[in-house]
C-alpha cells in the first residue's frame, strides 16, 4: 500500500515537473486562432482590393503597402505559433488591424472613384453632345451666318473698276484668255477650296471626330493587352550571374527572387521555395515548402525579395526549387502558376576540426 502511494506521488512530482515543459513546445491555441484570423483578414482584404481596382481601375498604392505590411506580421506571427506564442499572438493581431484599415480604406475608394468615374462619363458625354449639336449648326447656318456677317462689316463699301482706253484690244483679249488657263487656272481652283462652305464642312466634321473620339476612349484606353506573371532567380548581387555551385550543409545561401505582375488586375503572389534533388519531380514539386515569400503586386508592378534558404542536409546535385504561386480571391486559396525556375549546387559536410 505504502508502495502504491509512492508511487503516485512520484507521478504527481513528475508531471508538477515536466508541465512547463510541455507548455512551451504545444502550440497555444490563442495564438494559433489569432493567426488564422490574420490570414483570413488579409484575404478580405485583398478580395475588396481587386474588387475596387476592377470598379475604378487603381487602387491607393498606400493600401497596397500597408497590406504587404500585414503579410509580413502575418508570416512572422505563423513562423513564431510554436517557439513564443505571446509574440506570435502579438504580430497576427497586428497584422489583423492592419488588415482592416486596408480593408476599409480600399471600400472608401470604390465608393468615392466610382462617383468620379460616374460623373467623368457623364461630363464626357455632355460635351460629346455639345460639340455634335454644334457641329450640326456650324453645318446647316454657318455658311449664311458668315456671309451675313462678311456682308455687314462691308455694305459701305464702293467698288470702282479701272479701263485703261488706250491699251489695244488684242492685248485686252490676251489677257482675258490667260485667266481661262495655265497657273492662273489652277490657283483660281485652288481658292475655291477654301469658300464659306467648305470651311463650315471641315469645322464640323472635326467637331464630329472630337466628340466621338471622347465618347469611345475610356474603352479603348481600358482594353487589357497581354497578361502575363514574371518569376526569376537572382544571386547574391541580384544579377543574373554569380550563383553557388557549392555549399556546406546547415549553412543560408543569400539569393533573391524577383516577381513580376502584368496582369489587369491585383495579384498576391506566393514563391514557394523546395529544396530537392536530381529525383525530384518538378512543376510543381511534392515537396514542402522550405520557404515561402508573399507580395502584393499592382499591375505592371515587379518586386526584387531575398530569399535567404537554409541548405540542411549533404548531398550531390541538390536543387532549389522556385515556384510561383497566386492567390485566388474566389476559392481563398493559392493556385499553381506553372512558373518556376530552379539552381543546382553540392552540398558537402562541415569540415571536421
């Protein structure tokens, strides 16, 4: 009995013990929550992001900075949920905050660019409508307006002609036939380009040209071109040049990715970074992620990251894998770009001593 009893309160001991070890190493469910939550706020708003950017054709270039704010409290906060969860819980709430504001800022500026592009349409096809209507008029009574008032500026005037009674009348016919024809001829057609008439046409075809032009722009300048994402893999300098070939295991190999966005619209774009081997079957490769980095790009935007991987393991023609990954506002989850690229290098020991 006294054995038994010993026993139990040796457990008891043991488990008073090892308790606050325990507690360090479970994830805290507080702070697991708080950074699932941050996640799914960025997600919001970066869904109302796109949505504002389709409504009104850009966005705060401000929200887009503050977002990739929040991306990066976000992942510090999940890289943290194990080792210090009060930081971690810290950081996902931080991000979470961050979210909102853009969240409402980006609501803020749908509702105030549609009205402006509202009233723009609006204005463009008011004076669309003036410059035809003028156009009309110019048409139908400019000629006589004109004529009328080329007409008033000069009924005071007298017209006098000059005969000279002396000069033959051969030499009169003579020049009378030369008006009929030769350079004389062809500027006298040349003037009648040029009348009243004409003028009015030319003006109010012109009118026409402009107000169609101003009616049928904004979708002409709001037609997509080719859309495409970029993905690249830079050195250490952040040149096509100077890659490792060789490392040692448990080092960080010092890279950069650079990302690229020329689509119509917001993109979130995920590199996924795997460390792999001349086995691995790639795009994509099923491997886990070893590194991921986010960014959030506008349109004709690029982005230059570092991509610091810790190399863990020895091993010949190991690889690093780059994967481009984007987030799709409609299932809420990243989708497969079909973009990667990759760089090979030995991986050997540390030396001993």
């Amino acid at each position: 009995m006294m054995k038994a009893v010993k026993i139990l309160i040796l457990a008891a001991i043991l488990a008073v013990l090892l308790q606050p070890v325990v507690s360090t190493v479970r994830c805290d469910p507080a702070a697991g929550q708080a950074v699932n939550s941050s996640w799914s706020s960025i997600g919001a708003a970066f869904t109302q992001m796109q949505d504002t950017y389709k409504a009104v054709g850009s966005v705060p270039q401000v929200d887009v900075t503050l977002l990739n704010e929040a991306i990066a409290n976000a992942t510090a906060a999940q890289n943290l949920v194990n080792s210090n969860p009060s930081q971690a819980q810290q950081l996902a709430q931080q991000a979470t905050a961050t979210a909102g504001i853009v969240n409402q800022s980006l609501v803020t500026a749908k509702t105030q660019g549609s009205f402006l592009q509202q009233l723009n349409g609006t204005v463009l096809n008011l004076i669309a409508i003036v410059l035809i209507v003028l156009a009309i008029l110019i048409y139908r009574f400019g000629p006589d307006a004109l004529r009328g008032v080329w007409f008033r500026q000069r009924k005071n005037y007298g017209v006098r002609v000059n005969v000279d009674v002396n000069e033959p009348s051969e030499k009169k016919e003579g020049k009378a036939g030369n008006k009929g024809g030769g350079e004389d001829a062809e500027e006298d057609e040349d003037r009648t380009l040029f009348t009243i008439d004409n003028i009015c046409k030319i003006v109010a075809v012109i009118l026409v040209v402009i107000a169609v032009t101003a009616i049928v722009y904004p979708y002409l300048a709001n037609k997509p071109g080719e859309q495409f994402s970029e993905l690249g893999v830079l050195g250490p300098t952040q040149n096509l040049s100077g890659y490792p070939t060789e490392v040692v295991a448990g080092s960080t190999v010092n890279l950069y990715t650079y990302v690229g966005n020329y689509l119509d619209a917001p993109a979130w774009y995920s590199v996924q970074i795997k460390i792999g081997d001349n086995s691995t079957a790639v795009n994509p490769a099923n491997l886990p992620a070893a590194l991921t980095i986010d960014t959030v790009l506008l349109p004709g935007e690029n982005s230059t990251l570092p991509a610091n991987v810790l190399i863990p393991s020895v091993g010949d023609n190991q690889r690093i894998i780059f994967e481009l990954w984007e987030f799709n506002a409609t299932t809420g989850s990243f989708s497969y770009t079909g973009l990667w690229d990759q760089i090979w290098l030995n991986v050997t020991a540390e030396p001993v001593g």
